[in-house]
C-alpha cells in the first residue's frame, strides 16, 4: 500500500500559490509519518514546483495530462489519470488533506474513502454517467482520500472520463459535473459489481475542503505549519 498525490498544473498555467504550498507541505509531511510509501505524479511544471517546497516524498513521477484532449474545467480529470497508472493497492490523497498521528489504511476493500455521504443533487449526474441506472447510489464514495486493493474501478472510470471530460460544463450543474464524473460514477460501479467498501477513520485526518480555505482554516494551518515544518 502507498499514499499516492497528484498535480496537474495544466502546462504551467495553474501553478499554486503560498497558502497551498503551506498546505502542501503540511499534506506530505504528515504523509511521511506514517509507514507507507509516498508518492507523487506530476506534469513537469508541477515538478519544477514541488522543487521550491518542503515537500519530500520517495518517488516521483513526472505525467504528461496533457496528451488527452480534456476540458480543463474537469480538474479532476488528472487524479483520475493518476489513478488509472496504478498497478498495486494505492490511496490518493489531495494537497489539503492532514493525516494524524496514528493514521492506518484498511488491509482489504475494493474501494477505500474518507466517507460515504448522501448527496441531493443529481440534474447533472445523468449527463455524464458510466452506466444509466434506475436506482441511484444510496451514499457518494467521497474521493478526497480514494484508493484500493482493487484496480479495476478506476481504470473503468477513466476510460469514461476520456470520453466526457471533453464536454463543456454546464453553469447550473458544473457541480454535479465534477462530482459526478468520479465520485457518482465510482459509486455506480460499487453498486453495480458490489465492490466490498471500506471508509477511513475520521478520528485519524482532516480534509480541509471547501472554499476559502485560507479563510476558513487559515490560523490552524499556518499554526501547524509554523510547528512541524522546518524551516
């Protein structure tokens, strides 16, 4: 099993900024804590970047995203071509994730999330489906932590995914869009070959999602960041 993040700069044109990097660097520290393997996947920009923070990871893989045509408003797109490489059991975590002291990955599960949730919208899930289905996944399997002992499902997902991330987004449903292309159709694929799913203990990380991070968990981040990091 590894820890495994992505970047997708798309050719240099999304480079991040200081509060990111604080959160970067706070990810992949807390990353190297614990006993697995941590790796990266990166386009070359995105390398050139990791190179100007703390971050230290045991490998890293340079990935060209942008041989696909994709919208680039799809910005999962590249997580789900990183996924899609993987040829041992792997968790994906996202840059604004923090792993505690103590944090373990189940040994079994097709699939592994942070949670499954329930979830009202749905306008924009049937635009861009893997399969049409009658009854819709009860819960989202939430990917910003995902992975498993089990390739099979993202590599179906991303086969989809170069298909529909060519089509533009609509406004009224960009989030169903993006949500759905991996976390509703990686739940549909559970259902429909009853994957075995395991969620992670939240006692043990914390997702700093959302928008206005720097807003929002700002002080806590910067705290952590001022106390673990070296300088």
């Amino acid at each position: 099993m590894r820890i495994i993040y992505s970047l997708n700069t798309n050719n240099g044109s999304t480079i991040p900024g200081s509060f990111f990097t604080k959160m970067a660097e706070l990810s992949v520290y807390s990353a190297k804590q614990t006993a697995y393997p941590v790796e990266a996947y990166v386009d070359f920009y995105g390398y050139n970047y990791l190179k100007t923070t703390k971050c230290k990871f045991d490998a890293v893989h340079i990935v060209d995203f942008s041989k696909f045509n994709y919208n680039s408003a799809y910005w999962n797109f590249g997580k789900l071509y990183t996924y899609s490489l993987q040829k041992e059991p792997f968790l994906h975590i996202d840059f604004d994730v923090y792993l505690h002291p103590g944090f373990t990955i189940p040994d079994s599960g097709d699939i592994i999330t942070e949670m499954l949730r329930s979830y009202s919208y749905v306008q924009g899930f049937k635009d861009i489906a893997i399969y049409k289905v009658k009854q819709i996944p009860e819960k989202l399997i939430c990917s910003g932590l995902i992975g498993g002992y089990n390739m099979l499902p993202f590599i179906e997902i991303f086969e989809h995914a170069k298909k529909v991330c060519k089509k533009p987004i609509k406004e009224d449903k960009s989030m169903s869009y993006l949500v759905g292309v991996e976390e509703y159709n990686i739940s549909v694929l559970a259902d429909l070959y009853n994957y075995s799913i395991q969620e992670l203990n939240k006692e043990y990380f914390t997702h700093f999602q959302g928008a206005n991070k720097e807003t929002r968990f700002g002080p806590i981040i910067n705290n952590l960041h001022t106390n673990l990091i070296k300088k």
